[in-house]
C-alpha cells in the first residue's frame, strides 16, 4: 500500500515527521523547563500546555476541515508546529519561560493535526482495506523512535546556546510536513452537519460507536498511564536511568512495529477482535507487572503495553469510520480524538500522584479493572455490525 497509493505514503511521512518533532520535544521539554522556570515544580507546565493545545485545537481542527477539506487543515496544523519550534527556541535564547510556553501550546496544535492523518488514510483507499491504511500511517512513527532520539542529542549543543538547535530542529521536520501535507491530493469536502450537539447525542447512540470511543479512549489512558509511571517505578525500585531508557525503548517500538499486521487483521478478522485482542494485550501487560519487579517484568510489560495501545487505537478508528456517515465526520473524529486526549491529560497528570498514593501494584491492578470495561463495550456490540 506504501508504493501503490501516493496518498498513504504521503500521510505515512508525515506521521514520521510528526513524531520526530514529538519526541524530541517529549526529550528535552522538561529540561529546558525546568532551566527556565522560576520554580521547580512548574517545569512540566510547557509539557501540559501542548497537552492542553491539542484539546483545545481538536475539534476547531476537525470542524474546519469537515467544511473546507483535509489538506488545508493538515497544512495548518503543521504550520503551527513551525512557529511553535520557532518560537521556543527565541524562548531559550531569550531565557523566557512564558514564551516556552506559548511555543509548547502552539506545537500542541501540530499534535491536534497530527491525530486527524490516519482518519484521512482511511478516504484514501478502498473500504475494504480501511485497517491496512490506518495501521501504515501509524507505523510512520517507527521511523521517528529510530531516529528522533540522534537527533534529539545531536541538536541539543549544535549552536552556542544549548536546545535552541532542538527546537530549530522541531521547526524544520515541521516545515517538511507542510510540504508534506500540501501535496497531499484533495477530495470534495462533505458538507457540515446541521447541528454539533444533535449529531453528537445522535452518534452516541450507537453501541459500536460508543464502543470505539469508550475502549480506544481507555486503552491511549492507560498507556499514558502506565508509561509515564514506568521511569519512576524503575527508579523506586533501583534501576538506572539507562536501564529505564531501554525499557521505554522497547515500549515505543511496541506501539509501532505492530501496524505492519495489526492492518492486514482488522481488515480480515474485523475491527471487534483486533481491539479485543488489544485489551488482552493490556491485560498481560498489567498481569506481567504484577508478577514481579524485576527488569524482565518491566521490560515484557512495557512491550505489552505498547502492542495493546496500536491493536486498540487502529481496531478503534477503523470501528468509529465504520459507524458514522459522511456528514457526521468532523463530529465523531473530533469525539474520538477529545476522548482520547481527555484521558491523556487525567494520565498524565495523575500517573505521579497515583504512583506515590497507591503504588505500581495497585496502578496495574486498576488497570485491569478498567480493561473489564473496555472488553464490556466491546460486548454490547452487535457482532454483525462489528464485522462490517
């Protein structure tokens, strides 16, 4: 599909762009905060501002695009990630830690646009291979675990004032996805849903699509979760910082390498099993982390965790296009994508507080509490519509 459809491969390097800028900034963000900042607790805050960028851009994005087209939507959202590395890097050179964070929130409007690339592959290919589309362009962000991070350390001292060269280095693979993004082939626009509020109590009706929502939502939550705790749980437990680094490393090829077949089974076996298969994946994911605090444990149960999030979230968006028509786009993605970034932002915000209140053990027992619901979801489905 990568060498057939211009389209795919096209939003697959942009997907890699994407994450290139993304990890770099996930990286170096909290340094450089935590340089800038007047005090030493708000050197997270650029980090949660992008997070709160992306909600707040989510639905103005989709609700633009659903009227003037995806292209010029796309293009927009990576002209924010432009100026956003812009301007952190005048933020850096200039000491100011109010324009980090101005930078932050702006290339959370690129993470906003970046959300929206494996919906435009799945109308760029027959419906019938709607699961192969969705998991190449989410394997785009392969390439950028592997590179990403060279770049990260090779750019941090590049110019005389340490980290400018990083976010300059954002602002470039940004302005690549613009290119990108315009020569991406546009279709007709569907026309706008009539009224946002009856469309969404409309879509919510719908058991298959509250499913796809409700467990892609639960299993992107949970990953943050369990990722962000992971470091800290590691270093409570002795490990070293190296040692955590390649626990995270293989977390991230995790949730990448597998849409080069997660595709192919959506596409065969439907989107209900792939995503059933994913919650089990979790399930391991926490049973493993229960087993044991050893470095095996970790590292098999950040594997899982990674393997659970892409079968989900692939299952789950070609589920959701499966279930809404045309004219109600804009509204379900944008539902899916505030879901899923709801929870992103409870995650990360609650992983440090429920590691020190309740400990490792107790997040994963949680976790798979939550998987109970997801897997209940998936149930009240109608096989039959599942396997459209």
């Amino acid at each position: 599909m990568l060498l057939r459809n211009p389209a795919i491969r096209l939003l697959f390097a942009g997907q890699a762009l994407y994450w290139s800028c993304s990890i770099i900034g996930i990286t170096l963000t909290s340094l450089v905060g935590l340089r800038l900042s007047p005090w030493g607790a708000l050197a997270t805050l650029p980090l949660a501002l992008l997070v709160l960028g992306n909600l707040l851009a989510v639905s103005p994005l989709s609700l633009f695009m659903q009227r003037r087209g995806r292209r010029p939507g796309l293009v927009l959202g990576a002209a924010f990630g432009v100026a956003g590395g812009l301007v952190c890097a005048l933020a850096v050179a200039a000491g100011s830690f109010a324009l980090l964070c101005v930078g932050t929130a702006c290339i959370g409007v690129y993470q906003a646009s970046a959300g929206y690339y494996r919906y435009a592959a799945l109308e760029a290919v027959d419906p019938r291979h709607k699961g192969r589309a969705a998991a190449c362009v989410v394997g785009g962000g392969l390439c950028a675990a592997l590179l990403a991070p060279a770049v990260a350390v090779g750019s941090r001292d590049a110019l005389a004032t340490p980290f400018v060269g990083s976010y300059l280095a954002i602002a470039a693979l940004a302005a690549l996805g613009v290119a990108t993004m315009a020569r991406l082939r546009e279709g007709v626009a569907p026309q706008p849903a009539a009224a946002g509020r009856a469309v969404l109590l409309a879509l919510l009706r719908r058991p298959a699509l509250r499913a796809a929502v409700g467990m892609t939502a639960i299993g992107h939550g949970l990953m943050i979760l369990a990722m962000n705790a992971t470091p800290l749980a590691m270093d409570g437990c002795g490990f070293s910082t190296a040692q955590a680094a390649r626990v995270i490393q293989w977390h991230v090829v995790g949730m990448f390498l597998p849409a080069f077949f997660a595709g192919p089974l959506v596409d065969r076996w439907g989107s209900r099993r792939v995503a059933g298969a994913g919650a089990l994946a979790l399930v391991g994911s926490a049973t493993v982390a229960l087993s044991g605090l050893g470095f095996a444990q970790f590292l098999a149960s950040s594997l899982l965790l990674g393997v659970g999030w892409n079968l989900m979230l692939i299952a789950g968006t070609t589920l959701l296009s499966e279930n809404h028509a045309e004219h109600e786009r804009g509204p379900a993605q944008a539902l899916m994508e505030l879901c899923n970034g709801g929870m992103a932002v409870a995650m990360s915000f609650g992983s440090g507080a429920l590691l020190s209140g309740i400990g490792w053990t107790a997040i994963n027992a949680a976790m798979l509490v939550l998987l109970a619901v997801a897997l209940g979801l998936l149930w009240s489905m109608s096989p039959r519509r599942a396997a459209v």
